[in-house]
C-alpha cells in the first residue's frame, strides 16, 4: 500500500513539469559541476530570497532524479531484453551448427 501511494506522489511531481522545462533546465546547467557561490547573507528578504530559490530549484532537481532513474530502470529491462534475445539467437545458432 505504501509503496503505490509512494509510485502515485512520484508520478504527480513528474508531472508538475513539462518536458520542454526539465529539457531547458538540463541544457542550462550542462557543463556546470560547481555549485554557484554566494555571498554571506545578511538580511532577512536575502535569506527569504534564496530559500524560495532553493526551493523551486529542489523540486525541479528532484523531478530530474526521479525522471532519471525511470529511465535507467527501462534501459536496465531494455538492455535484459536485448541480452536475452542475443542469447537465445546465439544458442539457436549453435544448435542449426550442431544438429542439422
């Protein structure tokens, strides 16, 4: 039971955003691996300013994430798929080599 209610929330914060967002959101911080630096806080409307930016960046990021290892788990059966059937096209091989 927990564990749909938990795949229904993931699936509701997926589709808080389109894809044309999470797209532009990767091609802006393609490249990017150092966390942006900022200066020491210092006033109430700076400190309120950057938690409403964390925050609409850690819903962003965290819809990335749970889009990202969607897709690692198709590709992960995908590539099960592909394994198997490599498998079984290489065993139905030696067999016709072997017998007929």
């Amino acid at each position: 039971e927990a564990r749909k209610d938990s795949e229904l929330h993931r699936r509701k914060e997926l589709e808080t955003y389109s894809d044309e967002e999470l797209v532009k959101v990767l091609r802006k911080h393609k490249g990017k691996l150092e966390p942006e630096l900022r200066q020491r806080i210092r006033t109430l409307e700076q400190y309120e300013a950057y938690r409403e930016e964390f925050t609409q960046k850690y819903k962003l990021y965290h819809t990335l994430n749970i889009t990202l290892e969607d897709t690692s788990v198709q590709f992960d059966k995908l590539r099960d798929q592909y394994v198997q059937a490599a498998d079984k096209e290489q065993m139905h091989v030696t067999i016709k080599e072997k017998y007929l």
